[in-house]
C-alpha cells in the first residue's frame, strides 16, 4: 500500500511537471507566433460568476465615441473625464484623478499608483497627465468649449480651464476611441511623405521637439539602444516584479481590475491568472522580448523621439499633449503606434542614446515606433467614479 501510494505522488507529480512544461511551451509558442490572435475574441469573453460582464462588454462601453449633444453641467464634466482617461498611461495604470469644477477640471497624480521600478524620477507618470490632459482639450472643444491648460508647480497638477466656444468635433477627437499602444508587428510598408507630415504637425509644438526616424540604419540604430535597455530591464528583479503584477492574463481579471495590461493587448495569448503568473519567467526572457522588438521595430515604418526643452514636470506634461497630439493623429490615419521606451527609461543608458541622437544635453522622453497593422484587443479603463476627488 506504502509503494502504491508513492507512486500515485510520483505520477501525480510527473503529471503536474508535464503539463506545466506543455504549457510553457504553448505559451513560448504562442507569444513568438505572428499569427496569435485567431481565438482572442472567443476567450477574452470569459468571465466568472454568474453576474460579470465579458470583456468584450466592457471594452465597447469603455471605447465608445458618445454623443455630442445631451450633457451639461456635472454630465458633461464626467463625459470629459471619461475621454480624457482613455489616454495611455505607464503600464495602464492610469495614474491620475480628477477634481471636477463648474468652469474647469484640475488633473492631479494619484502616487499610489507609480511605478517606481521602471520610473524611478515619476517622469512617465507626469506624460501620462499631459496625455489625459491633450484628450480633455479635444473633447472640450467637440462639446463647444476652449480649453486651455496651466501646470501648477504647487499642486503638480495640471488646470484646465474651460470658456463657452465654437463646437468643434476635429478628426483627432473622433480618433480618440480608435488609438491605443498596438504592441504588435506592423507592415514594414513605409509612409508617404503626406502622412509623415501630418504626423510632425500634429506633435510640434514650442516646447516640445519631434524626431522622425525612418531610415533603415536609424531604426536599426534605435534597436541597438532598444535591446541593450531591455536586457537591464530584464535582468533587474524589482522591473520584472512590477511589470508582472500590473499584467492582467484573462479576460476576467482585465474586467475585474479594468487596469494594467491586458495580455490580448500585447499580442499574447489569453490564459489563467494563476498559470500566467506561473509560466511568467518561462516566457518573458531577454531573449524572447529581445526578439520580439526586434521583430517589431524592423516591421515598422519609423521612429519618432520626443524631446522637451527641459526636464522638468511641466515640460513633460507637454511632452504627453504632443505625444497623443501625434497618436491621435496616426489612429485619424489608420496608423498604429506602440512605445518602445527602454533607451530613455534606463537612467545609465539614456545620456548614450541622447549622444547617439545628436541631442546634446537634452533628455529623450519618449521613443515611438509607428506604421500600419492590425488592431489588437484594447485595454480597459476604470469606471469615471473611480478617479473623481
């Protein structure tokens, strides 16, 4: 009987290393696959208990174009914030609240949701309102009001405030639902010279420089710095750590979080919690995400590279306006877009690629790989109530 039991557990253990094994190996495979998305729709419905919402719901809800007509007073500042957080934000922890006035809306960090690992000095964060803000302003003006945005040194907050004007619903606010951070290979089709226009217009400003790279030997250049970033990153535990707890595996916990990075966003199959979170270290090596940009950025058309005139929180406020300025004009373009940012966010290694650049002592904020593909899953975002103060 003694024997016998043993070699149950010795079988039952065999048992669980095997289909963990062939499932590291389904997810190696699947997550190096270009062609990846074939049972997306069908599994990131999934959902648990008998009340929850699929995700597929709640991604149309959460990416919707509303009305232009019906709101006013306390329903048209809650529309506002509605688009303003469909801006991107590190990791997508939209890390921001909102305080709803009569005549403007203020902008203000949520800290609690920083992401000290991989932006020590809350430069991303600081983007990521400046993105928000830029949503605000074009949705300001589709429902007939200028908005016009200050930063507050004070508060590190950002005011918007808001005077009666013309309506106008421009190609970049309609744009709003359609962009997102497609993590995915692109075409490897160049751009015209029209839309690489456009795309320089829509993100100059006075304090904020745009670097266009579209050159094969510039793009390969920029992948040097991509690889050597990555491969820090990777190899540091706190970064790993930090990546894989704002992760969300399932269609499920995307719901039930409704923040982080949905795995079907990225291009990666759909899979449990618990066995994302278990086979995480199986796939997410050095190599395979070096890889994996590898291939993205020779299938893209270009690089842009966002340069602030200062490094300072105000000026990186800007540095989001123009950025989504320029995503949002690449989505009204059927242009996708994803960051590629690991030059600039490993401290050692950003002076080199600055140098590299030919930039001088200015600090890169932000690198940006565009062309056009396909769309993926987008990523969720938190009820309106949820960041209201």
């Amino acid at each position: 009987m003694a024997a016998s039991t043993g070699c149950a557990k010795s079988n039952t253990v065999a048992t669980r290393r095997g289909v963990l094994g062939a499932a590291a190996a389904a997810l190696v495979r699947a997550s190096t696959s270009p062609a990846i998305l074939g049972g997306v729709s069908m599994m990131s419905g999934c959902s648990s208990g008998p009340d929850a919402e699929s995700y597929e719901i709640v991604s149309g809800r959460t990416w919707r174009l509303g009305a232009l007509s019906g709101f006013e007073g306390a329903a048209l500042g809650m529309e506002l914030v509605r688009y303003a957080t469909l801006a991107p934000s590190s990791h997508n922890t939209q890390c921001w609240k909102f305080a709803v006035e009569d005549k403007a809306i203020t902008i203000l960090p949520d800290l609690s949701r920083r992401c000290p690992a991989v932006d020590p000095d809350d430069h991303h964060l600081f983007v990521s309102l400046g993105c928000a803000a830029e949503n605000l302003i074009q949705s300001a003006l589709a429902h007939g009001l200028k908005g016009e945005a200050s930063f507050d040194a004070a508060r590190d907050s950002v005011r918007i405030e808001l005077q009666p004007t013309r309506a106008d619903a421009s190609s970049l606010f309609k744009a709003i639902p359609e962009r997102q951070c497609t993590r995915g290979e692109y075409d490897a089709q160049p751009l015209s010279k029209d839309d690489l226009t456009l795309l320089e217009r829509a993100a100059g400003s006075g304090p904020v420089r745009v670097l266009l790279l579209t050159e094969k030997s510039a793009i390969d250049g920029v992948l040097e710095y991509v690889v050597q970033g990555n491969t820090a990153q990777m190899n540091d535990p706190a970064f790993v750590e930090e990546l894989k707890a704002w992760i969300r595996f399932s269609g499920a916990e995307a719901v039930r979080l409704r923040d982080g990075l949905f795995g079907a966003s990225s291009g990666n199959p759909i899979v449990p919690d618990w066995l994302g979170r278990l086979m995480f270290g199986f796939v997410f090596t050095p190599k395979s995400e070096n890889d994996k940009y590898a291939r993205h950025l020779r299938s893209s058309a270009g690089v842009a590279v966002f340069v602030g005139q200062a490094a300072d929180k105000a000026h990186w406020v800007e540095v989001g306006r123009a950025y989504e300025r320029f995503a949002l004009q690449a989505a009204a373009l059927g242009i996708r877009n994803a960051f590629v940012n690991q030059p600039v966010e490993v401290a050692s290694l950003r002076p080199q690629f600055a140098s590299h650049l030919g930039l001088g002592a200015h600090r890169p904020d932000l690198v940006v790989r565009f062309g056009r593909g396909p769309k993926l899953p987008p990523s969720l975002r938190r009820p309106v109530q949820a960041v209201l103060v």
